[in-house]
C-alpha cells in the first residue's frame, strides 16, 4: 500500500512545485493603470508540469528610454518564488532577462533577449534548450491585446 502512494506523491509535489510561486501581471510603469492600447504585455510561457517543453520564467529587465534613467528589474528567487506570469510595460526596447527549466533532473539556463514592444500588443516569450544551450524566441502567438 505504501509502495502505491509514492507515485501519487511524487506527481503531486512535481506539480506543485513547478506552478507555486508566480505572481499576477506585474505592472512595471509609473502612475495609474493604464488602458492596454497604451502599454506592452509581455507573457512566460508554462507549459504542462509534466510536459516536455522549457518552462520560459521571467526573471528580470532592463531598459533604457529616450529621456529618464535607466531601468534595472529583477524578480523572485530561482526557480519557485515572486516571479511574475507577464509583465506590463510602456513600449519601447527592453533586455529580458529568463530563467528556463524543464524539471527538477534537467539542466536549467538564465539566457537573455533583446525585445522591442508595441502598446497593444502581447508577446509571449519561450525556452528551447539543445546541446548544452538555451535559446529564447518570441512565440507566433503574438497579438493584440
């Protein structure tokens, strides 16, 4: 009997710690909330717990505008808490900071990417990882908010 339930367990805590500790939108601007026509969302992309494919956590930014200072976000801590599920920004140019697992056995990357965003518009980004490094690409799921 005890032999059944380590199968269920073992599930069960692989679920819950790939899923625990992401945070609502997290809006990155200054000042009141914004209509979306007027700002960028941009998404990690989760896939199934148990799944194949690269989980794509947002781990930080970075961006530089036109007038003002420069902007330095990070989130969480690695791997399980504070990181949030999309950010929503002001549009213009940002370095993404990522944190990319598969499971608790695979090896894990902290890859970044440039990205340019327009208001009104999601962008969900994913992880890939093949021989040893991770790329990182927006997905076709691109679209207006």
């Amino acid at each position: 009997m005890r032999h059944s339930l380590l199968p269920f367990a073992a599930v069960s805590l692989s679920v819950l710690l790939c899923s625990c500790g992401f945070m609502t939108p997290a809006q990155q601007y200054a000042g009141d909330r914004k209509d979306v026509s007027e700002i960028a969302v941009i998404q990690s992309y989760h896939g199934s717990p148990l799944g194949d494919e690269y989980h794509a956590t947002i781990s930080g930014y970075s961006h530089k505008p036109e007038a003002g200072p420069s902007v330095v976000k990070r989130f969480g801590l690695p791997g399980f808490t504070d990181y949030p599920r999309e950010i929503q920004l002001n549009p213009g140019n940002y370095a993404l900071e990522l944190y990319c697992f598969k499971s608790l056995t695979k090896p894990t990357y902290r890859p970044s990417m440039a990205i340019a965003v327009k208001a009104g518009y999601a962008y969900t980004v994913k992880c890939d990882a093949a021989d040893g490094k991770a790329s990182v690409f927006v997905s076709q799921e691109t679209r207006l908010l």
